[in-house]
C-alpha cells in the first residue's frame, strides 16, 4: 500500500500497515516486517523510537549503517511532524544542573575562628532547584552535565582504584616472591640463548627506565589533551590494572633462579605483615623502579618493565592520528630498544620479556576489539559478560571507538575586540563619565555657583547659621 499525502502529514494516525508502507518507500522493507507486523510499531511508537532501541533487544539490528540511517529518518520524520514534539530521551531524564556557589568553612587557626571561602559544586533537580539556590548563597555558575557524562566519571573512579588496587597487590606479591628466591649456588642462572650471547651492559637497565618515562610523558600528554580523555584513561586504568594482576598470578607460582650471576639476590624475610606492607608500599610509591632506589629480587615472570613500555607505546600509536606515522615510529622504537635494554641489563630471563610483551599486545587488542564491537557482541552472545567482566562493566553504552581530537583540558573566556563602530562617541563617553562621577545631594543643595567661580553656602530656612 502507499502512503497519501494527507496520512503522510498525520503520524499520529498510523498503524502497523502504515509504518509497513513508511519502510518500504524509504528503502528499508527488510526490516518493515520486523517492526511493523513482528512487534506491531505504529506511529506514536515509531516517533519514540532511538537508535538504542534499534540496536538492543528486542529488535537488535545488526548492521550499524542501517541503525544510523533508519535512526536519521525517524528524527526527519519526528521533525517535519510539528503535532508531536517528543524526544525519546527527554533533557529533563538525560541533564543534570550543577550550581557553582560560594561556600563559607570555619577553620581554627591558632586559636582564632577564620572564615575560608571556597568554590563548592552541587547537583540538583528542578524540585530542589529553588531551594538549592536559596541556600547557596552567591551564586558563581550554573551550567547541565549530562547523566552519561557523570556515569563515566564515576566508572573512572572505578577504574583508577582498580588500578591502584591492583598495582599494591602487585608490590605485596613482589615481597612475598623475594622470601622465596631460590639459592644461587643450589640454582644457577638458567640456559638463556639470548643472555648467552648478550653482554652485560650495567647501565642498560637504567636506560630502559629512561625510555620508559620518556613514552609515559608522551602519554600523558596526548591524555591531558585528547577530548576524550575520560573515555581513554579508564580504558588505561582497567587494562593496566588486569596485566599486572596476571602477572601476581605468574610471579607467585612458580619463583624462577636469578638470572645473573651479578645480581645480588638471595631470599630476604621482611618479618611481620606489618613491614611487609610497608615494605610493599615503598615498591608501589615508587613505581617498582631502580632508579628510584627500589631493588627486588624473584619477579622474574613475567617482565613488568616491557609491559608498561609496551602497553605506553600502543597507547600513544591507538589515541593519535594515524598520519602521525613519526611520533609512532618512535615510540615503537623506544619500545624495542627498551626491550633491548631490559635484556643487556639481564636482569630478566628472554622468555620473561617475551611473554610480558605477548601478553600486553594481546590484552591490549582483545580489549579494544571488544570495545568497539561492544553493542554486536553482546546483542548475540550473553556469554560476553563472563568472558570479558571488565569490558563489559565498563564499556556498557560506550561509543566504541573514539575520534583522536584535541582540545584544551581548561576553557578559557573569549574576549573580542570591539569594533569602531561600537565604541562610544565623545559625547557619549562624556555622559559616561559624568553617570561615574559620586553625586553629593547635600552639597548641591547647600551651595550655589556665583559668576566668580566661587561657591558660598545657602541656608534653609529653619537652619541655624553658625
């Protein structure tokens, strides 16, 4: 059946047949029988259609240009319909007012009551909206944040103490694998073809953590920059979070011989669980490395040092442009010599650093694999959410893949230059400046001008001359 031009203009009438009609004479009579006769979409029910509601359950289609075109069609389609405003996400449910208002704290200070003013941020509804502006005081801003944006403040929180979390638990295991360094003389280093036939540079493990700091800075700041650094850095924090709790896994299993002769590592007890924390947040403070002054001994398996060089490097190469192709030849090159370095310094076995960077590589493209097919992989396999719990918890209604843009992390005001044809004329700024001028009523009343350039004072009547 066809649409006339009358029905076509009165959305609200459609039925089922009708929507049928709609998709088939905008190309997509795929899916008319989906929509139209499967789950009986009319007009209404077609206008409060979203693209969510197309790509998940029930109607899970799967092709991600049909979603955006049909989606495009439907917002045509609710646009060009003036009878029925309606918005599927409506801005009331979907943005939050934030109030800036100046807040007042008492503090002690040697024995006195100081009042400090700080900036204080609260978020409201339009129910609390009058009383929160009532109680605020000065008001310094107002601006919305949407739901969405504040959710993935909070899964960043999430992610950063996951993180953290799991870096300490790592300094701990790597106390508890020191206690249980096996005995070079018992034990020898292993046969290594690598270190067999590489030289001991002393100095190249150093270097290796040179060029780590030198790919963290990188890092950081194409982080500080990106637009969607909050979306970047959770990935960074959960990702760097699982490896190096696999890694607890490996190091405590099995405790491999040291792999040099000119290590000095023998088996060390830190006593009572006190001092081995402390121990252990000593190793966490400074980040595991030599040149802070940390030396450890039995975390051997597998290298933590190439996998954060690894993990720095395909950050940067995934979160730039790809015509970027300098800065990413030489992070790669930063990577390789790093693992160079790690392997001159033998202080790792080759198969260590050939795992961690297996390991990072691998973890680092599972992750995004699944993160930029979050909605197709979970639209046909339920199994997804014990596959992969992280991803899944933490990209639920992600967009997937992000543009690599830039901006700055802190707006500053805009300021223009007026025109010529705005600024003031001379009268006009001697009106100005005549409207700045403070006004005396007594003076004015109580003196007159005499032709002289002279003022006397004039008395009321009533008013006692002195």
């Amino acid at each position: 059946m066809s649409l006339s031009s009358e029905l076509k203009r009165d959305v609200l009438r459609w039925g089922a047949p009708e929507v049928h009609a709609w998709l088939v004479s905008i190309g997509f009579e795929r899916y008319a029988q989906l929509l139209a006769d499967e789950h009986s979409i009319d007009g209404k029910t077609l206008l409060l259609l979203s693209e969510d509601d197309l790509r998940e359950k029930p109607l899970q289609l799967n092709n991600l240009g049909d979603i955006k075109r049909l989606g495009f069609e439907i917002a045509q389609l609710r646009s060009r319909y003036n009878g029925f405003h309606v918005n599927p996400k409506s801005p009331s449910e979907d943005v939050l007012l934030c109030v800036d208002y100046e807040k007042t704290t008492d503090v002690q200070v040697a024995g006195k009551t100081v009042p400090i003013k700080t900036i204080d941020t609260a978020i409201v509804t339009n129910d609390e909206l009058a009383d929160t502006l009532s109680a605020c005081g000065d008001v310094h801003g107002i601006h919305l944040i949407s739901r969405e944006e504040l959710i993935r403040s909070v899964e960043l929180a999430i992610a950063f103490i996951y993180c953290l979390g799991s870096l300490l638990i790592t300094a701990f295991v790597m106390v508890i694998v020191h206690d249980r360094v096996p005995d070079m003389k018992t034990y020898p280093p292993l046969p290594d073809i690598v270190l067999d036939n590489l030289p001991l540079i002393p100095w190249a493990f150093d270097m290796a953590e040179m060029i780590g700091l030198v790919l963290c800075t990188i890092w950081g700041c194409v982080l500080l920059f990106h637009k969607h650094r909050v979306v970047v850095a959770r990935r960074m924090f959960s990702m760097v979070g699982s490896v190096f709790l696999l890694r607890c896994i490996t190091m405590l299993i099995t405790s491999l011989s040291v792999p040099g002769v000119h290590l000095e590592c023998r088996a060390k007890s830190y006593g009572s669980l006190k001092e081995k924390f402390w121990q252990a947040y000593l190793i966490w403070s400074r980040f595991g490395m030599s040149i802070q002054g940390v030396r450890s001994c039995g975390d051997y398996m597998f290298s933590g040092h190439t996998t954060t060089i690894t993990l720095l490097n395909h950050f940067i190469t995934e979160y730039t442009p790809a015509s970027w192709t300098q800065l990413h030849t030489l992070t790669w090159v930063l990577n390789l010599f790093g693992i160079f370095f790690i392997l001159a310094g033998h202080e790792h076995y080759s198969i260590d650093v050939f795992i961690a960077f297996y390991i990072s590589s691998r973890m680092f493209l599972y992750y995004h694999a699944y993160a930029y097919n979050h909605a197709n992989l979970t639209a046909t396999d339920d199994r997804m959410r014990l596959w992969f719990p992280l991803g899944w918890f933490f990209e639920a209604g992600s967009k997937g893949k992000v543009i690599n843009e830039y901006e700055f992390p802190i707006s500053f005001p805009k300021f223009r230059k007026r025109s010529t044809e705005e600024r003031p004329s001379s009268a006009e700024r001697k009106e100005l400046e005549m409207m700045k001028e403070p006004k005396n009523n007594n003076t004015s009343d109580n003196t007159h001008q005499h032709t002289n350039g002279t003022t006397k004072p004039r008395h009321r009547k009533g008013q006692r001359k002195e």
